[in-house]
C-alpha cells in the first residue's frame, strides 16, 4: 500500500501521475493531502470490488444449490443467470457508489472543521465531469439493451413474460446506475482552496467515468438471455455490442482531451 515501506515515495508518485493525467499544476503543500485522498481511494475501491467478488461467488453458488434441489436437469437457466448477474451489477456498482462516497466523506472528515471550505456556485452538474460522446455512449448501450429485450418480448410471444421481466430489471439497475452517478456528482467537495477544489473534481470525474460505465453491462446481459433461451442472432449481436461498447469507452476515457473535459469545463486557467 502506497506510504508503507517506502518512506511515502510510492504515494508522492502517485499523486505526481495523477496530477499529470490531470493537467493540473501541485503546489509542493497539497502533494501529501492529494497522496492521502487517492490512498483512500484506492482502498475504498479494493473494497468495492471485493464486495462484488463475493456476492456474485455467493449468489452463483445459491443458484446453483437450488437447482441441484430441484432435482436433475434443472440447474440454472436463463432467467435465474440474468437475475445472477443483474445481482451481482447491483452490488458492485452500489459497492463502487458507496466506496466514491465514503472516500469523499473520509476526505471532508480529514479537512477539520475549522477549515477554510471551498464550492463551486453553481453546483456543476455531470456534464461538467464528462464529455458528451462517453455520456450518451454508456446511456445508448443501456437504452439498445432495454428495447432490444421489449421488441423480442414482442416478437416472441412464448417467452413475453420472461423478457418483459429482464426488460424490467435492466431498467432498473440502469434507474441505480444514474442514481449512484448523481450522488457522486453532488457529493460535498473535500477542498481547502481553489487549486485543491480542481482536484476534488477531478477524482470526482474518475470515479463518475467508472461508475456510469456499468451501462455496458446491460447488453451483455440481455444477449445472454437471448442465447441461453435460444431466441436467435440476436443474442450474439448485443454481445458483440456489449464488446465493442467497452472497447469504445476505454478507448473514449483515456483521451487525454477526455480526462480533462471537466478543467476545460470548470478550471480553463488551472493548467499545470
């Protein structure tokens, strides 16, 4: 873990990367407090993600017991695997909201008190923090998820009530998605000063990015259904999507111009 066993050099070189992917100047006095919040940031989300880990083994292993109970031939089949991973997506991303939250919360305690606050006014709001491409890209694959699921409910009438379920639930956890992210987005800033101010947003963009990124999920799911019940291409398709849709937002968050939308957006003089 950074700061322990290296005199804190691991931290400091952290907080210089991240500054830098940032495109933000640190003054010498924030190096320590920026290597603080990003060291409990990363713990929060080892966290989060062994929470997910965890669920997803425990309710695969449910699934799989109660069909083993159920007697032979009646494992798991399409519906109890969507409601397995839709399970386990709901976990994990509010296990990812809660670990931005409480790593923000952490960082106001570690301010004190009496300390100088600093805000934005107006609040910013999601569109400050990410680009237009990488918004709509994750709400245009969770969207394609919800009506490829709908129209199939239309078309195959022997399995309407099964899809309309997975339709339901892909909403759903699209309705969590949005709320984890807007949570995030209206979190209580952790800043002393302006120039600590433009580094609350741009942890708060990273974990913004990450957590509106589960959309992808959504196809990927919908298609294995699809397939498992053996409804046609279809399947293979929103999988395939799903594929190119991950590819696509990785390959749109790592744009530098990306990463710094929200300082062109809310910092224009804070370059490094």
């Amino acid at each position: 873990m950074w700061g322990e066993g290296d005199g804190g050099n691991g931290a400091t070189r952290a907080a210089d990367l991240f500054a830098r992917e940032a495109d933000l100047a640190l003054p010498p006095e924030l190096r320590p407090v920026l290597a603080r919040r990003l060291r409990r940031r990363r713990r929060a989300n080892l966290v989060a993600l062994w929470v997910a880990l965890v669920a997803g083994l425990a309710l695969s292993l449910a699934g799989v017991a109660r069909g083993a109970s159920a007697g032979p031939g009646q494992g798991l089949d399409g519906r109890g695997v969507v409601a397995i991973l839709l399970a386990t997506a709901a976990v994990g991303q509010l296990a990812q909201a809660g670990a931005a939250l409480a790593a923000q919360a952490g960082d106001v305690a570690a301010r004190g008190p009496q300390a100088p606050r600093a805000s934005h006014l107006p609040r910013p709001r999601l569109g400050d923090y990410l680009a237009p491409a990488e918004r709509w890209l994750a709400r245009g694959l969770a969207a394609v998820a919800v009506l490829a699921a709908l129209v199939l409910a239309a078309t195959r009438p022997g399995h309407r009530g099964e899809l309309l379920v997975v339709a339901a639930a892909c909403l759903g956890t699209w309705g969590l998605i949005e709320l984890t992210v807007r949570a995030v987005v209206r979190a209580r800033p952790a800043a002393t000063d302006l120039q600590s101010l433009a580094f609350d947003d741009a942890l708060r963009a990273d974990a913004v990015r990450r957590l509106l990124g589960a959309s992808a999920v959504l196809p990927f799911v919908v298609g294995l259904f699809v397939t498992v019940a053996d409804l046609g291409p279809a399947g293979t398709a929103l999988v395939v999507l799903y594929a190119l849709g991950v590819v696509a937002m990785s390959l749109l968050g790592g744009r530098p111009g990306a990463r710094a939308h929200y300082r062109r957006r809310l910092w224009p003089a804070a370059r490094a």
